[in-house]
C-alpha cells in the first residue's frame, strides 16, 4: 500500500505509524558516566562508613613497616635541609612553649583530642545543616586519608621528638601529660615513624575550609581560619611534627578535593545546600497534602 494513511473498519482515517529514523542516535555503550547526584545522606550508614574507615586507616597506618633506621635518615635530610634554607624554626618554638607549663600541658591535649572531636564536628553539621554538601564534602577527607597512607609507606619520618642529638623535647613525657598516640605507655600502638604528611594539618585544613566557604555567622568564619594555624603551632611546638609535614598535609588534601571534584563536577561549597527530591516522591507528597 502506497498510501500514507490507512482505512478503518468504520471508514475513518488513522494517523499513520510513527516511523523511526534509522539516524536517531542510540545510547554509547562504555561512554564515561558524569558527574554524581548528591544523595540524601542516611545516618546510620555514615556512623558505620566512618568507624569502619578509621579503623581500616588505624590498622594500615600501623602495619607499615616502622623502618626506622631510614625513618631517622630522612629526619636528618630534613632539618639539615631546612637549617640550610634559614627556616629551622621547630626547635626554638618547642624550647619557648615547653617554658610554659600551663601552655605546653593545653598543646598535649589540643594534639590529642581537638584532632578527632573538631572533625566529626564538621561532618555532623554538614550531615544536619548542608546535606546536598556532605558526600562530596565527606569524600575529600577518605581520599585525604587514603594518600597519606601512601606517603607512609614511601616516606618514612621520624618526628622531630625521636631525633639522635637535636634536642628537641618530648613534651608528653617531660610533663606526663596523655597527649599523643605516639608518646608514653601508648607509643607501641601506633607507628612511630608516620611523620609526612601531617593528617593534623589535612584535617584541620579541611575542617577551616569548608567553615570558611558554608558558615553565615563570622565568628565561625574567624574560627575557621584560627583552627588549621593554631593546629600548625601545636604539631611544631610539641615536636611531633616538622613544618614541612604540613606541606605534605597540604598536597594530600589538594588531592582529596580533586578527587572529589572529579566525582561530583563541583567543588562541595559549589553543590546545592539540600538534596533534590526525587520526582515520585514529590508527587507522593503532594498528592497526600491534597488529600
């Protein structure tokens, strides 16, 4: 039949049928997926992801082999590098704190807890208050983490405290203060020999960022850019740290937001404050609301 359109039974005329273009384009198998939707965050499922990741990151930080001959030689490279450059400053600031008792004793503990209760701060209220932001914002702290485990197992360093010769004080133990994992009765639980990068510094950085770009009240912002400098005099001053461990810290979160843009297509300041709701559950609602 030649014609366009075809008779009915009943004599009436009948759209003819759709045709379609052998032109039309298929979906590409294998093509690149983009960049992920933010999904409503479910609390019990991040408590666990977060358990479960620290305690895998604990475990593999301290299966790394403590090398310390090599960990005490990089040591050495470091502050004779920095003594060349005229930027050894570690060991006059770790001499000038540790003559205040008061100061050194709040350093101890500002290293030992601040480290952990300011960072699940800041991911409890981005889980509360900016949901749409908490993935992305949660991924840039695990791919942190994650690359730091690669610099201690490449780079061992020991902290300026386990030096052969330089003098530095351990201000744990001279004021027997609970202050470090790495200090004390508790120094055979972790690796002693984990200096570079400093997750201190990565953290802390990470928690004075996203402050600074989400919070309203400018206190909070003033707090944001406090945290991360106040955390690098406390890493030099204690002498669990060289400067140039904050660096190291530095380039791992750098990382992590790369990561995290690459997943998301955004920085996590630059997604949506809350996550949109799916098209039938709003249908859903509505359809309730009417009733």
């Amino acid at each position: 039949m030649g014609e366009s359109t075809v008779k009915t039974l009943v004599g009436r005329t009948a759209p003819p049928s759709p045709m379609v273009s052998e032109e039309s384009p298929e979906p590409k198998r294998g093509r690149l997926r983009g960049p992920r939707t933010p999904r409503r965050p479910r609390i019990w499922f991040e408590i666990l992801l977060i358990a479960v990741s620290y305690w895998t990151y604990s475990l593999i930080r301290n299966a790394v082999p403590e090398q310390k001959v090599q960990a005490l030689r990089n040591a050495d490279w470091i502050w004779d590098a920095e003594n060349a450059l005229g930027i050894a400053v570690e060991q006059t600031v770790n001499h000038a704190v540790n003559s205040v008792t008061w100061l050194v004793v709040t350093m101890n503990y500002y290293y030992a807890t601040l480290h952990f209760l300011v960072t699940i701060g800041v991911l409890v209220w981005l889980y509360r208050r900016h949901p749409g932001r908490y993935a992305a914002a949660r991924s840039v702290i695990f791919a942190t983490t994650g690359v730091a485990l690669v610099g201690y197992y490449l780079y061992p360093l020991a902290p300026p405290r386990l030096m052969n010769g330089q003098n530095f004080i351990d201000t744990v133990l001279v004021h027997h203060t609970w202050g470090s994992m790495a200090s004390g009765n508790l120094k055979n639980m972790s690796n002693q020999y984990a200096a570079m990068p400093s997750m201190h510094i990565g953290w802390s950085l990470w928690c004075g960022l996203i402050i600074v770009a989400l919070a309203s009240a400018p206190w909070a912002k003033v707090l944001g850019v406090l945290y991360p400098t106040l955390t690098l005099i406390v890493i030099v001053a204690t002498a669990n740290h060289f400067w140039l461990d904050a660096v190291g810290g530095l380039m791992c979160l750098a990382f992590g937001y790369g990561v995290s843009y690459v997943l998301y297509g955004a920085m996590p300041h630059r997604l949506p404050r809350h996550v949109a709701m799916p098209a039938t559950v709003a249908v859903t609602e509505l359809n309730a609301a009417r009733q």
